[in-house]
C-alpha cells in the first residue's frame, strides 16, 4: 500500500476530490480512511482526511503547479539544465538547481534576476 508522499500531485488532487465526495455523502473519516484504502491503494491517516474536510490542511499551499507545455522558457530551462546544470533532490519534496557558468548575464537571466 502507498503513501502520500509517494504520489504526483495530480493523483492527491483526485484523492481529495473523492475524499470531499464521501464526507458530503454522510460517511466517517475512519469510513472515508478505509474506502480510501481500498480504492486507490494508498494509506492516508483518519487525521489527515479530518483536516481535509475542515480545511484546515491543504497539500497544495506550498506547492507551485508547473506549467510542462511547450514553451521557449521550458526549452531554456531544459537546454540550460543539460548543458551547465545540475538539480538535486533534497528532503520534503524540495529540488535545487545548480548553474555553473562564466557568463553572469546568463546565469542572472536563468535566476530572474537582472542587475539594475
């Protein structure tokens, strides 16, 4: 069985979805947990589904929704990635991008920032 932690951000949002689906139709947050359970195959707290219902605890606060269609700033992204950087996954779902170049206009630009 999974955990949420293990799962894309596309696939809680539907677990959320079905979460709010099953409490509006009268059933328990241990009844919800366990339906939960045996429909995707993911473990998920009673005191988690309880915060859901509340809104006292949204997954998605801290996270950003990262537009993946193609664009000319994916593409500078990527390019840049696969020429002089490298990205590393660090705790709680957060990644680091390293840049190493010798061209400070660039490496402003790939930041967002620019000198003034």
């Amino acid at each position: 069985m999974q955990t949420l932690r293990e799962l894309s951000q596309d696939e809680i949002e539907v677990i959320q979805k079905r979460v709010e689906e099953l409490r509006q139709g009268g059933l328990s947050y241990w009844g919800i947990s366990e339906r939960i359970a045996r429909e995707f195959d993911v473990r998920i707290s009673k005191a988690t589904v309880l915060r859901w219902c509340r809104g006292t605890n949204n997954t998605f606060n801290k996270t950003k929704r990262v537009d993946l269609d193609a664009s000319p700033e994916l593409a500078y992204i990527v390019g840049a990635y696969f020429g002089d950087a490298s990205a590393t996954e660090g705790s709680n779902y957060r990644y680091k991008v390293k840049l190493k170049v010798v061209d400070r206009e660039f490496a402003e630009a790939f930041g967002g920032h620019s000198r003034e």
